[in-house]
C-alpha cells in the first residue's frame, strides 16, 4: 500500500509492506523483493520515497546492530514474543535522503498488536532547492603564447600602447601598470584564445588531446542520430528501426575514427619520447612524480626561549 502526500512544495510517498516470514519457501520471498522493488522504481526519483515495512529479517550476520541510531534496547526491539526481543520493522529511505532522518526509534509504552512496537521516525522538509548558478570567468590560453600567435601578440600590444599613449598619458605609475595590464588581457584573449570550463571539467577532458576534425565530426553526428532515435517516439515500427540503424552506423564509425586517430597519436608520441629530447620530458615527470610521492621527512619545529616545541 503506498500513500502520497504533498508538503511544502515536496512529494512524499510512503510504502507499508509485509515480507513473508521464516518458513516461507525462498520463491516466495523472492517474489516479495522483485515487486517491492518493481514499486519503488513507479516512483519518480523526485518524490521522497519512504518505505515502512515488516521485513521479517535482520539485516547482516547478527541482529543486534541493526540501526542507523544507537540506541537503548528497549528503543531498537519492534517485536516481543515469548520472552524474546528483536527488531524486524524498519523505515527505509533513499541514500541521498539520509541527511533528512533526524531521529527514529520504537515507543516502547505504544503497541501496535500484541506483539509489535510502535516505530516512529522524525524527517525534516527540504523546501524548494534552488540551484546555484556558477559564474565562470573565463581563462585565457596563455599555452598557445608562441611562434606566429607571440609575434602577433608582441605587436599588437605595443599599437594598442602607443595610440593610447598618444591619446592619454597617465602620469600615475598605477594607471600606467592597470592600462598596460588591461590592454595585454584584451590582447591575449583575441589572440590566444579563452577557456570558459571549469577546472574539474578540464581535467575531466584532459584525454581528449588526440582528438582530431575527423573524430569530432564522426561523434557530432552520432550524437545528432541518438538525439533522433530519443525524440523518434512511438511511430511506426519501420521507422524506428531505420533510426536505430542510422544510430548504429553513426556510432561504430566514431568509435572505428576514435581508435584511429588515439593509435596515431600514441604513435607520434613514442616517436617523440625515442629522441633525446623525449628521454628528458620522461626524466622531468619521473622526478616530478617521485617528489609528489615522497612523505614529508624534514620536520622543522618552533620552539620557545627554554628549548621546548610549541604545540599551542
């Protein structure tokens, strides 16, 4: 049985269940798991899903850590019966969701059968999340900063300089230092370029340096086919299966490009790392990486007038 309730602009959705108990065949309790979870996958991944149920289990090999809370025994037991305690009740919730459980424990004075103990457990609202826009400034490719690309910029910068000088001179150093800053930022940015991502998004492309014009068109248009084949919808049957094989087509040759153009470029690569000048790059990471490896070994300590270190 599933309730849903709306509370503060939020969707919870609370499951009551009952697993089938000791004794039962295994087919059985299967079953139990199959549907519970085909029920819980109904549920959009928005609505705060709660589930309460009688699993009838414990969860590991022993039965007496089995909370999230620590608590007394008498708070964690959810079932009595012949002078044994256990707990087999829970409330279950999504990972991300755990942060919202404030507390939940059994009210031993409450019953709610001859047997079982009321189980209660106290959830905060999250209200309305809005989400946080990240400005990016963006950043300039100082890396492209040679041959033609520095002459251009070299030159450049010096007109810029001198038809600005010659229409205003600064006599503050200050205001020469910020124009000649400005003007070398302006620059840079037209000749060598800018970067809009992220750091994090960066190093999570790091790879894609042997990407050539070739491999990117191949992947733009297999990107382009699988946008067709989501947006295709449920039309004819023969016409889905032309776009599926349009996709299919798109993605084995990108993926026939991509494995070319990374041969090719690991295969410059070891040609460059034979010559000398590649066995130093190799002797500059190898001790490079040795240094970010090694643990700290020169410890300096302060110490007062009588000798002793300083550890307040």
């Amino acid at each position: 049985m599933s309730v849903s309730l709306i509370i503060k602009e939020e969707t919870f959705t609370v499951i009551s269940a009952y697993a089938p108990h000791a004794g039962l065949s295994d087919a059985e309790k299967k079953s139990f798991w199959d549907l519970l979870d085909e029920v819980v996958r109904g549920f959009p991944a928005d609505h705060r899903l709660i589930i309460g149920s009688d699993l009838n289990g414990h969860i590991g090999a022993e039965a007496e850590a089995n909370s999230f809370f620590k608590k007394r025994d008498a708070q964690l037991a959810t079932f009595h019966s012949r002078g044994r305690s256990t707990q087999i009740d829970f409330f279950l919730l999504r990972k991300g969701e755990l942060r919202t459980c404030r507390d939940c424990k059994v009210l031993p004075a409450l019953t709610c059968s001859s047997q079982h103990r009321l189980l209660v457990m106290e959830l905060v609202t999250r209200g309305k999340v809005s989400r946080r826009i990240r400005v990016v400034q963006p950043r300039i490719l100082w890396k492209n900063l040679h041959g033609a690309n520095a002459e251009t910029f070299r030159a450049t910068v010096v007109d810029r300089l001198s038809v600005e000088g010659d229409n205003e001179a600064p006599t503050d150093v200050d205001q020469i230092w910020n124009r000649m800053a400005s003007t070398m930022r302006d620059v840079a940015k037209e000749v060598l370029g800018v970067a809009i991502r992220t750091s994090r998004a960066h190093k999570s492309s790091r790879e894609s340096w042997w990407l050539s014009d070739d491999v990117q068109t191949k992947v733009a248009l297999k990107q382009t086919r699988f946008r067709d084949l989501i947006n295709f919808g449920e039309r004819t049957p023969a016409g889905r299966t032309r776009v599926e094989e349009r996709y299919k087509e798109a993605k084995r040759e990108a993926k026939k490009a991509v494995a070319i153009a990374k041969d090719k470029a690991y295969e410059d690569l070891y040609r460059k790392l034979d010559s000398k000048e590649g066995a130093n790059n190799i002797y500059r990471i190898a001790k490079a990486r040795e240094r970010r490896s090694m643990d700290l070994v020169n410890v300096k300590y302060i110490k007062d007038e009588a000798g002793q270190s300083i550890v307040r």
